[in-house]
C-alpha cells in the first residue's frame, strides 16, 4: 500500500537532534538558573515576552516583511488560532464563507461555533474572488468571516495572486467582514517570485508601528478591560494565522496568530486566555532556542529542498498520467496537488475503491458543506477530485503511486 492521503511531514525527517538540544539546555536552566523557573510558571495571556521578541525577529527574516510584536499572540497550533478567532470575532449564526475545496477538518470548528457555512470557488489562481465580488454585491452572502489557505492551498496547491489578495482585502474592508488566513505552508515555498502574505494588505496592521510589551500576565488587569476597548476599526480585517507544525514538528502543539493590535486584544480577552495563564510558556521556551540557535532555519531549507524534489516527481509522474488524471496548478511549495479524474462518470470514491494497493483522499472530503455564494454558477464537482500529498514519500514511491492511480482509472475507463 502506498499511502498519499494523509498530509504529515515525514517523522523520520523531524528535527529530532536539535529539538533534544534545546530541551537539554532548557532542563539544565530549569535546575541552575532560578529566572528559567517562570518558563514551568503561569504565564502571559499573549505568550512570553523572550518569545515573542524572538517570533517577531525570525519572522520578519523568513517572511522578508514587517511583523509587528504587538500584533503577535502565541497559541497552541493552528487549529486553536482558528477556534480563539471564531470565539472572538463571531457569533451564534454568523455566515462563513470557506473555499470549495477547502482543508477538510477546519469546517468543524466553525460548525461548533453555531456559524453557517458557505463556499466560494476555487480554480488555479486559488479562490475565485471576482465571483465572491458579485455575490456579495448581490446581496446573496453577507459573511463574518471567510476562511483561506492564500499559499500553496490545502487541498488545492493554489496560490492567491498578489491582484486576488488587494482585492480581496477591499472587499473585506468594504463589506465587513474578517479573513481567517491559514499561512502554515507560506514559508514551504520554492518559488523565485514569493507572495506577500494577505496581512500585508490589512491597513490596521501596516499603518501602525511594532511597539514591545502588551503582553501583561496580569489576569484581573485583562478581565477589567473596559467595553470600550473592544471596538475594532473597520480597517483591521485579515488575521493570519500559523504554526511549527509543518515547519517544525506536529507535537509542539505551538502556534501563532498575527494581526492588528485591537484584534489580538479581542482574542486574549477570551475568558479560557485570561484564565488559562498562557498557551504554552514551557514549549515556547524550546521553540525559542531552537529559532535563535540556527537550527530552524536550516531544518527548514532542509525540508523545503526536500520537498521540492518530491513535488517535482509527483508532477512528473501525473504528466505521464494526463490522459486520466489533471492537475489543477502547478505547486511552488506546500504539500498537496488537486487532480481531477478525466475519466467520463467516474467519481473519486468509485476510483478509490478500486484502488486496493494506494490511498488517497477523495474530493468529497474537502467539502465545507455549505451552499454556494452563487446559486447560479454550476457546483464544483469535488467528487471527480483527489488530493494527493507529496510531503511524506519518496520520489520512487511518489511515481510508482500516481502509476497505480492511472492504471486503475485506465481499467475502469
């Protein structure tokens, strides 16, 4: 069985070594140095400040753009970013708008949150916002919020277009509403032209500057925050949001959100942040030595190269494969490719089930659920969709799997 499903970095490839040193030196502060006890103490609601300094500093040199310190509020993975935003920023029977596709475990976490689900199109230049325009202009969505992957999407491989993200940020702007960027594969890019990150394009954060503190571990100064303060200017609606998942290691459980200071004043107002004295104090400490020893930067161009050569072959491989099967873009980076099934009445689940010796994730799955933002156009045929994952094979393996795919949908044609 050759498994394409699932979208893990590779455990053998994790950065056990330097992970092992940090928690070393972290171990010895904990037992000579009686400061480094804070790091097992209740901690500050937005994440240590020794912390933040340093996501702040590796940012802004992996991003290649400004990260305000004061927009930064450290979480435990990405996942929860999105539950804190959806706590914060919505209410019971807002509308949320998901791309079709979209990452398939993400709509559960708005469903929670009593949100309705609306969808929007993809095509190869990521979500189509031209065709989100005119629903909204037509009165037939008015979103809270709407949730994108902008750079090498999941499950799509598509990137937004500089244009589609000014754009889009306009329409955010103009209509109200917030944009929940997932950015976990921004830094997995190989491309020689990267994108600017949607948060560039938010006026509230871009016009302020980056000051330090705000990160009080006072939690009855942060219960006692007048109502007042909970106003949001209506310039400030993108919130990006992000991880060392895929850049580090899954088990961290650490992650981050980045916006504009009134919103991450929202989000640690949260009865669970106030109470909860910080999201990770100890990991942040491991974390933080690895990003100054070096040791992140090079597992990370380490992992990317890595990645980039199994992407190609994956390509290749679908390319002696166009007569069945149909990439919908290219991938620069991430993790997945959406392919389509040329094959005429044949879905992805039809196709899976003859598959007996490789997996993959049919289209279906990558459903948000939601009724479309545009009753008018033709609904995506997810079902004659897969989403195959690169990031956790071999090259040989990768071939030989997109092999196996062909020649069963060649059978079944």
């Amino acid at each position: 069985m050759i498994d394409l499903r699932r979208g893990h970095p590779p455990t053998a490839e994790l950065p056990h070594a330097a992970l092992a040193k940090a928690c070393a030196v972290a171990a010895a502060d904990l037992t000579n140095n009686a400061e480094a006890g804070l790091a097992i103490q209740y901690g500050a609601p937005r994440g240590s400040a020794g912390h933040l300094d340093t996501l702040q500093q590796w940012l802004a040199r992996r991003y290649g753009s400004k990260v305000r310190r004061d927009g930064l509020f450290t979480t435990s993975g990405a996942s929860h970013s999105l539950e804190l935003c959806a706590a914060a920023l919505t209410k019971p029977g807002d509308e949320v708008i998901m791309e079709a596709p979209t990452y398939f475990l993400a709509a559960q976490v708005f469903r929670d949150h009593g949100l309705a689900i609306r969808s929007a199109p993809v095509d190869a230049g990521g979500l189509d916002v031209a065709a989100l325009e005119r629903a909204l202009r037509a009165g037939t969505t008015k979103p809270k919020a709407l949730y994108i992957v902008p750079r090498h999407g999941n499950p799509s491989g598509a990137s937004l277009s500089e244009q589609r993200r000014s754009k889009l940020a306009e329409l955010a702007r103009e209509f109200g509403f917030y944009v929940f960027a997932d950015d976990v594969y921004h830094l997995y890019d190989w491309s020689r032209a990267p994108l600017p990150r949607l948060l560039e394009f938010d006026v509230a954060y871009t016009s302020g500057e980056s000051a330090g503190g705000g990160d009080s571990s006072d939690p009855a100064a942060a219960a006692a925050t007048g109502a007042a303060a909970l106003a949001i200017p209506d310039d400030a609606r993108i919130v990006s949001i992000s991880s060392f998942s895929k850049i580090m290691a899954p088990g961290l459980r650490l992650g981050w959100i980045e916006a504009a200071p009134p919103i991450i004043a929202a989000v640690a107002r949260r009865g669970y942040i106030v109470s909860g004295g910080g999201c990770a104090p100890f990991t942040e400490q491991i974390v933080s030595r690895v990003l100054r020893s070096g040791d992140a930067d090079t597992h990370l161009d380490a992992m990317r190269q890595r990645t980039q050569s199994r992407c190609e072959a994956l390509l290749g491989a679908l390319d002696e494969a166009k007569d069945v099967l149909r990439p919908l873009c290219r991938p620069s980076g991430g993790f997945f490719v959406w392919v389509e099934i040329l094959v005429a009445d044949v879905t992805a689940a039809q196709l899976l089930q003859e598959c007996d010796d490789v997996a993959f994730l049919v289209g279906d799955a990558c459903d948000g659920g939601g009724a479309p933002v545009d009753s008018d156009a033709a609904p995506a045929r997810l079902d004659r969709h897969i989403r195959l994952c690169f990031a956790m094979l071999d090259e040989s393996e990768l071939v030989e799997g997109v092999g196996r795919i062909a020649r069963h949908a060649r059978a079944l044609q």
